[in-house]
C-alpha cells in the first residue's frame, strides 16, 4: 500500500493525464493483462531460447555457458526489446481503437494504458510469489522495491514510445527504450554472479527512476 501510494503522488506530479473516461483506455488497460503472459512464454523464454541457441552454434556453447555475462547481456536484450516491441503492438492496436489519435494526451494514454495493465499484472504475480515464499522481511522489502522499479521503468519507456509517435520517430525512442530496458533487466545476471542484493536493488531502482523521469519529460507538460 505505502509503495503503491509513493507511487501515485509521484505520478501526481511527473506522469501525464490518462483520460480515464475514455472506453479505449480501459481496452489497453485490459489488453495489457491479457497479452502479458503470451509474452512471456512466447517472446521472452522462446524467443531468448532461440538466439541463444543461434549464438551458441556460432560461438561454440561451451564458451557461451563459461561467459555469464555475455549470456546474461543477450538474454536481457532479447527480453527488452522483445517487451518494447510488445509495448509498441499494443500501443498501435489502442491507437487503431481510438481512431489514430494525434492529441498529446490521447497518444500518451494510448501508450500509457496497455503498459499499466502489463507491468502492474507482472508486478502482482513476482509478489504474490515473494509472499508466498515467506521470504525475511528485508528480502521482501527489497522484493517491493524492485517491482516499484520495474513500473517505473515500463512506463518511462511507454512515455518514450509516444514521445516516438508524437515526434514520427519510432524507431529511435524504440532503440532507446530498449537500451534502458536491458540495463533493468541485466540486473538479473548481477544477482546470478553474486551481487549483493541491495547494490542490484540499487542499480534497478536508478535505471527505473532514470527511465520514468527522462520518459515523463518528453511528454508535454500540460495537463489541459
């Protein structure tokens, strides 16, 4: 509750307006739900299975399992931009929806929409688990902070791709998104070589808050 309250004063004072009344925002927002688990079984364990296997057969598996890094780097730029390019679908399907909208607002919503149903279903299902687990409480502390992170991080990206569209340049703020995205996401390699998980919960947190901010302020400021 604290987390989902710090949360919403911030988004008070740096995220865009949603247009709650319009029935396309809650089609992205129940899109989001729906599409995340095809996602992660689909584009994010297939998908990261699949170049793995290629770059393997190329660089010799033995030398890919003895590089942990190197693995880890590819898996989180595999999953990245394989959850970009899902943030994207559903941005075009929500816009497709709203008949192709071109007010700020409305684009932003557009974008904003199917990743909080995303990100806050994926958020949901890592903490009932830490739950669950019956994890020390610092462990679970840690545990809400990282995920506090991940939706930071998810819609600072989501920001940039409406900044794409808004601007006409999609790919750029694709490439850009996923670049932050795979930095999150290689945090995860730093836990398997034995980080400490306060640093790795640092590190997360930096590159989410760094994400939703640089994301928010791309976004034009009025809130008419």
């Amino acid at each position: 509750m604290a987390a989902a309250l710090a949360f919403g004063l911030f988004w008070g004072r740096a995220g865009a307006p949603l247009l709650l009344g319009r029935p396309g925002v809650w089609f992205g927002l129940l899109l989001g739900v729906v599409v995340y688990p095809f996602a992660q079984i689909w584009l994010h364990d297939e998908l990261t299975r699949a170049v793995l296997d290629v770059v393997a057969e190329n660089a010799g598996a033995a030398s890919i399992r003895d590089q942990v890094q190197l693995a880890g780097l590819i898996s989180a730029g595999v999953a990245a931009y394989a959850d970009e390019f899902t943030k994207l679908i559903m941005l075009l399907v929500v816009g497709f929806v709203m008949a192709r909208p071109s007010n700020p607002r409305a684009v932003t919503a557009a974008a904003v929409a199917p990743t909080a149903g995303y990100a806050l279903f994926a958020a949901q299902l890592t903490l009932t688990r830490a739950l669950q687990a019956d994890l020390p409480a610092p462990d679970l502390a840690f545990a809400f902070v990282r995920e506090w992170a991940w939706i930071a991080l998810q819609f600072g990206t989501a920001y940039m791709l409406a900044r794409g569209w808004l601007a006409g340049r999609l790919a750029g703020y694709v490439l850009l998104a996923g670049i932050l995205h795979t930095a999150a996401a290689y945090t995860a390699t730093l836990d398997d070589l034995g980080w400490h998980t306060a640093v790795v919960t640092l590190i997360l947190a930096v590159v989410g808050l760094l994400a939703f901010s640089w994301g928010a302020s791309l976004i034009p400021a009025g809130r008419r």
